[in-house]
C-alpha cells in the first residue's frame, strides 16, 4: 500500500472541503451559513462557525487553539 504524503493530500482537498466532510457525514448546512452553527467537534450549540470553503479552515470557540481546517474535523 502507497502512503500518500500530507502535502498532496491537502492540495487534492483544496476547494473541495465542503463535498468531503458531507460525505463523512457532516450537515450540508454547516458550510452554507457564515452565522454560528453547532460544533461538530465539541458539541456546542453555537460555537462553530466555517470560514473558508477552500482551505477547510473553521472556528470553533471552545477548542483549544480555536478552530483549524478540515482535517481537523476529520
């Protein structure tokens, strides 16, 4: 089996970060509000909030370090 090195990886996801994490189950409306959403990752009623559809970046005011990008959510 062939690693895929993170660099490539992340360049393959750029612009596509929305269709990835909807397909791993995440809620379609959680990329098409700038509004406050609940945080897939912590569980919060209002504490997540996407950012950049390219990247994948996202915050989410409880986590430590305050967000990260879509990988983060994987």
């Amino acid at each position: 089996m062939n690693r895929l090195d993170k660099d490539t990886l992340r360049q393959a996801a750029q612009g596509c970060w929305p269709a990835i994490l909807t397909a791993l189950g995440l809620p379609a409306a959680t990329f098409t509000s700038k509004r406050n959403r609940p945080c897939p990752c912590c569980g919060g009623t209002d504490r997540f909030q996407w950012i950049d559809k390219d990247a994948g970046r996202f915050v989410c005011r409880a986590l430590e370090g305050q967000g990260g990008d879509g990988f983060a959510l994987v």
